[in-house]
C-alpha cells in the first residue's frame, strides 16, 4: 500500500494511491484518473482505463506548437479515464454572462493537492485536494477527496462543492468514467441500473457519428432502435463499427444504489462504479439521477480521433458514465430541459450551501463463469457488494454505503 506523488512530465504531476491489488494515478490537472489497474488470474497487472494515443505531454495545450490539432481543447489535451464534470456536463457553451468549458472547470482546471497520507484508524490511503471556480459570477469552492482501504480493490472519491456566493447556482454534474484498451475490447458485457432509455436527440454531433436513431425512447438495452431499420444489442461491446453514440439511462427513483458495470469475460474481469441512489440519498448529497453510455466505436474522422481531418478514428473506448445532465448536452440545455425522462436534470446549490458526491470505482477479477453473461442484481451487504445472476454471484469487498469515507470527510474537512 503506498500513497506517493509523481512527475509526469514537466510541468505535470499526479499522485499514485494505491493498496495491496490495487493502483490509481491521478493527475492534478483535471483530477483525471490516468491508471486504475488491477492483477488478472495470470498475474499481468491491466489498467482498466485508456490512455488516448493523442494525449498531451507539455503543459497546455495554448503552449503546444500543434494545438490547433486538439481544436484548442484543453480538456481533449489532457483527456484521462475518469474525473467529475461540474458544473457543466456538454460541450462549451455560454450560460448567461457565464462561460462554461467542456465538462466543467473542474475536468480543465488544476486541483491543489493539500496533503495525503495514511490513516491510523483504518490504514486507507489518501489524497486531499482543492479548486477555486476560475469566474465570480458563478462561485464556488471543491474539496475533493480519494481514498482506498486495505483489502478493497476500490477507488472511493468524495467531492464536497460550497456556493461561496449569493445567489443560488444551477449545475450539472457528472463522472464521466472511461474503459479503454487492453481491459475493454469486443465481446465486453454491459449493465447499467436503469428502468427507462433514451438516445440522443437530433442536432448534435451523433448526426454524423452515428448509428442508432435520434431522440427515441426505448426500455431494453438489447433491443435498441437503429437509424436505419431493426435494432442492435448495446449489452455487448462490438469491435471497432465505425461508430459514435450516445444514450442515456434513468435510474430508477426507488433505488439505494446506482451502478454501472464492464465484465470482460475473456480476462474474467470486471469494472463496476457505484454510488448513493436517489431512495438513499441525504438532504446534501448531489444524486445522479442517469446512467449514460458514450460509445466510442470509431465514429470521428477528425483530429484528434484521427490522425487527420477526414481520416481513420484510432480510438476505441466506452464511456460509462453517471450524472446529473440532458444527456452530454451542457447546463444550458439542462436548464432549458429541466426533466429527461422524467428526472431531473440539474442540481442547485443555495448560496453558502455545501453538496457531496460519493463515488466508488471497484477493478477486480471474478472466479465465477456464469458471471460473464452479465449482471441482474446487486445487494448491498455489510461486507461489500453482491453481484448476482440466477443463482450465481460474485463478491467485492467495498464500503457500499461510503461509511468510511463519510469518516475521513469528517477527519479532513472544515467545510
């Protein structure tokens, strides 16, 4: 178990939580988890998140000689394989005398690392950081903690967001989880806690992308509408089609556990995110009212996808990710759509209000075979999470409920 920081490149620096199976990296800017790596039954130690063949190496993208190749993005310059989008979810827009950057301040700016460290009581690693929202007129401060316990092949991640202003602050926000190459590849199986789908509505950039229909309700993630006729099984991870799409999944409002889960049954292991459902969620927690899935198959043409403009997309990975948003849209379409599917679409924090998000990423191998096929339920035990199907199961020790990491808040935080 260690915790430890490391140098990059120059000018870029991440810290490394770790514990006895498992391994994070995660760099300042943007709070992007590089590495979340595990041990398969082989030994081979396989890190679960991409590492994009296009990523920056110097120390922004306005002082890279080739910027125009990443469209002057800072968030694609630096692009990792999870980190919180707040609180804008969608692409850049202005929101009022407000403009936001693709997925938020928080996946563009620089977290402050204030300490790290062990903790005697129950000898989890642990880092502690902190961002400043870079615009007074919409004002706010981020404490963000990462955590792994002995034992636990869990990544646990707490954001605490105050409104230091005076007016009440509408947002998104969202973890927009990535697996990549080699953990993710053809045949991967899928599940989300969801009772009701959708796909992307027109006028976006699934226009051109795409392959599944536009803006079409639908309640079977095996059974999704195609743009031309029939539907397609999104359960099972194609080879790279040549595509890019996006839907979104609500979760159901009586649930005390959100999830989304990766199972790639040839290593016979698998990514699961969890967090706080809406039937369980505390008066000051900010709930993720939806699953999406950003597919990512082949469907961009353009730089820096591709090599060049109208060449071949080299990217191949699955977004499976947990907000609060219309869609991947941004906060001003939320704002203009305050439902989706029924839930809502933005969070809002009253001035001198403070809202947590708790947020726990397992990578772990699994001995059971009937697993692969793909997960139908999960309980929630004192131990850890139960993944079932028929009568077959798989376990993670994990702290489902965030006891632990409501303890280190409390250890860390003077909010």
């Amino acid at each position: 178990m260690d915790v430890k920081r490391l140098q990059l490149w120059e000018g870029r620096h991440a810290t490394m939580v770790s514990n006895d199976s498992l391994r994070s990296v995660i760099e300042d800017r943007g709070g992007m988890v590089l590495e979340l790596s595990n041990t398969n039954s082989q030994g081979g130690r396989v890190n679960a998140h991409p590492l994009y063949w296009f990523r920056g190496r110097g120390y922004s993208v306005a002082s890279d000689d080739n910027h125009e190749f990443w469209k002057e993005s800072s968030l694609l310059y630096n692009l990792g394989g999870n980190f919180l989008c707040f609180p804008n979810f969608g692409p850049d827009h202005k929101v009022g005398e407000v403009y936001h950057e693709a997925h938020g301040w928080t996946a563009n700016g620089l977290w402050n690392v204030v300490k790290y460290g062990t903790d005697a009581e129950t000898g989890a690693n642990w880092l502690l950081s902190t961002m400043t929202g870079p615009d007074s007129a919409y004002p706010f401060e981020a404490w963000k903690i990462d955590m792994m316990l002995p034992g636990h092949p869990v990544l646990y991640t707490s954001v605490s967001i105050k409104n230091t202003g005076t007016v009440a602050l509408p947002a998104n926000a969202a973890w927009h989880n990535t697996v990549g190459s080699p953990f993710l590849e053809s045949g991967c199986v899928i599940n989300l806690c969801a009772d009701a789908f959708s796909t992307a509505p027109g006028n976006s950039e699934f226009d051109r992308t795409g392959r599944l229909a536009m803006g079409k309700d639908f309640s079977d993630l095996t059974k999704v509408p195609l743009r031309k006729e029939g539907t397609c099984d999104l359960t099972e991870v194609p080879p790279m089609i040549g595509y890019t799409d996006f839907i979104t999944g609500r979760v159901p409002s009586d649930a005390r556990l959100g999830y989304s889960s990766v199972i790639n049954p040839r290593l016979k292991m698998l990514y699961f995110s969890f967090f706080t459902g809406p039937a369980a969620a505390e008066q000051n927690e900010i709930v993720l009212r939806f699953n999406n899935l950003w597919m990512q198959y082949g469907g961009r043409p353009f730089t820096p996808w591709a090599l060049y403009d109208g060449g071949a997309d080299q990217t191949f990975c699955l977004g499976v990710e947990n907000a609060i948003g219309q869609f991947a849209n941004g906060l001003g379409s939320a704002i203009e759509n305050p439902l989706c599917l029924g839930a809502p679409t933005t969070v809002s924090l009253a001035p001198g209000e403070t809202k947590v998000q708790r947020y726990g990423t397992a990578f772990a191998s699994y001995d059971n075979s009937k697993i692969s096929a793909g997960i139908q339920s999960v309980e929630q035990v004192v131990e850890g999470l139960v993944l079932k199907r028929g009568k077959a199961w798989a376990f993670i020790e994990a702290d489902s409920t965030f006891h632990f990491l409501k303890q280190m808040e409390g250890k860390l935080l003077s909010l």
